[in-house]
C-alpha cells in the first residue's frame, strides 16, 4: 500500500524513504524465531517507542551521509499500524519529522476510549448493507456449528463439507474455527476494496457483495446455512482456485507477522473488543481483561498495559499536536479508533466513505471512487504546505 507514496514522490520530485520495522521483517525472514522461542531478549524491544527512536537515528543518519540532504523535508507516510507511528512520530519528534499522513491509523482504540463493540458493529454493517439475509447467515453460523458438530459425525461431515486440511475432532478444533472466521469476516470488511487486490488474500473487487451472493437463506436446517458458508468461504481462501484445502489454522494475514503484533497487543497496544451478537453477527464474547491478561502472561511472559499508549501518546488529547493529516475509510472497521474530527487547524480528519483500509495509500485506480481520489489531491495539498513551509526556513 505504498504506491501512492511513490506518485507524490515523482509529482513533487522528492525521494521516497521506504523503512519496515526491523523485529517484524526479521521475524518473517527468519520463520519467526524469536517469537516462537519467546525471548524476551529480542521481543523487548518490539514497542512503538523503540521504532519511533530507530527512525529518528536513521533520519538523522541519512541526513549527514547524503550529499544535499542537511535541510531536507521529511514527511511520515503510515497506514494502519504504519499510520499510528506516522502520527505519533510527529508528535514525538516534530523536530524531526514536518508532517505525516497516517491513514487509517487506530490510535484511539484503546480502553476507556472507544467502546469495544464498535468494531464488530461495523464491520455487521458492511455485510448488512449489502443483504440483510447475508448478515443473519453468518450470525446464525455460531449455533449451526454447535449443532453439528455435536457428534463424531457432525465433526466429520463438516470436515468434509468445508474440505478441511485437518479433521475437527476436539472442542479447540472447534474454537480454531470459529476464531477463523470471526478473522475472515472482519478481514473481508477491511479490504472491501472497488477493485481485485491482493492485500491479505487475493479477491475480487467488492468481496463481500461477492461473498453475500452465496449468503442468502438464514434457515433453521444447520447443513444446508453452513454449505452456504462455505460457498462464501471460498471467495476468501480459494478465489485463485489453486487450494486444496481450507487450512484453519492458517491466516491469510500471517504474512504480516501475527507473531509480532500479538506480542505488542499483550504489551502497549491493548485494544478491547467485545461482540454481542445483538447489534453484530459475531457469537456473543465479552472483553475481559483479566483472561486476556492471563493468556499474555502465560504465551509471553508479560502482563499488558491497557493505558500505556494514551499516556505516551495522549489519546485523544492531542491538540498540542500539528501537521498531521488523518484518513479514515468509513467501510474500514478500525476506523471506529480513528480520529474522525478535525483536531486543529493543521490536523485534521479526512473521511472516505467508500474507502476500505488505508484506500487512499494504495496506487490511483479507475475504479477509484471520487471522495478518495479527493483525499489524495487533499494529502498531496497539506504535503506541498509542509515542504514549503520547511524550506522556507532555509531559504531565508
């Protein structure tokens, strides 16, 4: 999702910077052995203030080593995770950075912030939208699973109807599903993007329209609602045609180091959520903190800090704060965390409400709705401000 990065930086000739953090990238390169050894050693320094202080010695670096780059303009660009750290880098180190665009950056959802069931609402609402009946499928989903797999038989022919990789045979193979789910359903609201991409699995433009076409009867008969699942199922893991089989226990997101962010869940960035399955078709699952914590201490060793990043960060309090332009995608369910306002004069909120996650970094498309393709000439605007504003300053 960095192509529109590189289309600014040819419109405005200026050099692209592209970093990753390290202990994410080293993960993924190297199978993941820190995490899985648990090694406390490494994955300390996996915190958000550690990277922000890594960027701040690479700029600085940079600076000095390249011939012309003493007075250069830097501008954080971030989506997601990335966009967190885009915004809270210019407010950490203004010194450093002139402006950021943080993308559907959730740096508000956090405890005591954003309700916990926002999320699981609205990523309800975009499969409501597009049939009511596709919603009260997959709510519905939860007890026909139960129903079935009651029995030895029940747990083979859902093995088999849903061309298992692994046979259901115990009550954690039954959590390992449902868990599976609940991440196919919110990742398809998170990139319910206007045409075919590729972000956490390959799909077709508009993937939940797609998916809610085979997501039509809410009937009371289990078999036949979970055949239409899996009909729906198949536009997420199998769109290509090239699996085998359903493999649950692989995401399609693990690519992006699940390893990495849970251990930062369990650390700074603890976000509660909460479903209802009342007001969103997820099984009804309270947030509790107390379980949470046990399972952090028990997988990594650490007992979370739910208000640790409000109080490095400010939370909502962030008017002290300038040159920072947020967007938010309103099909996005991490837009519920937000900023959705405008801050200040210099920091202010920009709203896709056809965007899903972080839309308005990915390259121009003509599929592109017109209120991203506003938001970009808008970022591309505050960009050219922030660099004049700074040369200016050596120009005097």
């Amino acid at each position: 999702s960095s192509l529109l990065n590189m289309e600014v930086t040819r419109l405005l000739h200026i050099t692209l910077l592209i970093t990753l953090l390290l202990y994410f990238c080293q993960a993924y390169n190297y199978e993941t052995y820190f995490y899985k050894q648990k090694k406390l050693k490494y994955t300390g320094y996996l915190t958000s203030e550690q990277a922000l202080a890594d960027y701040v010695e690479l700029i600085t670096y940079l600076k000095s080593a390249i011939d012309g780059a003493k007075n250069s303009t830097v501008v954080a660009f971030g989506g997601s995770y990335g966009g967190m750290l885009a915004a809270w880098f210019r407010m950490k180190y203004p010194h450093v950075v002139q402006g950021a665009i943080a993308s559907s950056a959730p740096i508000l959802q956090f405890t005591d912030i954003t309700p916990c069931e926002d999320f699981g609402k609205l990523v309800t609402a975009d499969f409501s939208k597009e049939s009511p009946e596709c919603a009260n499928v997959i709510r519905n989903s939860w007890a026909a699973i139960d129903s079935v797999t009651r029995n030895e038989a029940g747990l083979a022919w859902l093995t088999q109807a849903w061309s298992l990789c692994k046979p259901l045979k115990t009550p954690q193979d039954i959590t390992s599903l449902k868990n599976y789910l609940v991440n196919v359903w919110t990742n398809l609201a998170m990139v319910d993007y206007p045409y075919p991409a590729n972000f956490l699995a390959p799909l077709p433009a508009y993937p939940i329209k797609v998916v809610c076409s085979h997501l039509t009867e809410a009937n009371n008969d289990p078999k036949p609602l979970l055949e239409e699942v899996f009909q729906g199922l198949t536009v997420y893991f199998n769109y290509t045609g090239d699996s085998k089989c359903l493999d649950i226990n692989q995401q399609a997101d693990s690519r992006l180091d699940d390893y990495g962010w849970d251990f930062q869940a369990c650390t700074e960035m603890v976000m509660p959520f909460c479903y209802n399955g009342v007001e969103d078709f997820f099984e009804p699952a309270p947030w509790d903190f107390k379980s949470f914590a046990q399972t952090c201490y028990q997988t990594w060793g650490v007992y979370p800090r739910p208000f640790m990043a409000v109080h490095m960060y400010g939370g909502k309090d962030i008017s002290a704060a300038s040159n920072i332009v947020f967007t938010n995608g309103l099909l996005d369910p991490w837009s519920t965390g937000g900023v959705l306002w405008n801050v200040s004069e210099t920091v202010v909120s920009l709203i896709i409400p056809e965007g899903a996650h972080h839309l308005d970094l990915r390259g121009s498309n003509p599929d592109d709705p017109p209120s991203v393709i506003q938001a970009r000439m808008i970022e591309k605007t505050h960009i050219q401000n922030w660099i004049d504003e700074y040369s200016a300053r050596y120009d005097e």
